[in-house]
C-alpha cells in the first residue's frame, strides 16, 4: 500500500501540470486560428477594395 501512495503523490502533481499545459495549448490554437482567420477576411476585403478602386 505504501508503493502506491507514494506513486500517487508523484503522479498527482504531474497530472496537474500536464493537463494544464494541455490546457494552455488548446486555448492558445483556438486563439490561433481566429486571429488567422480574422486576417484572412480583412485582407480579403483589402483586396476587394482595391479590385473596386481600380475598376472605377
């Protein structure tokens, strides 16, 4: 019973700390992808702007 008890007070900490970074990851790619995005449309109204300028 001892081996598993201190298996476990090695093994909690390291879970915390690998589902948080997890975590961490996750939330960074989210935020990743729609600021991505975010410039893709602005530049694609950019470009339909200027496609509207020169064709005036």
């Amino acid at each position: 019973m001892g081996d598993v008890s201190v298996i476990l007070a090695f093994a909690h900490p390291l879970a915390v700390v690998v589902l948080s970074t997890l975590w961490t990851l996750h939330i960074l790619k989210k935020d990743y992808r729609q600021a991505i995005e975010q410039k893709q449309v602005a530049r694609e109204h950019a470009s339909d702007d200027v496609a509207r300028v020169q064709g005036d």
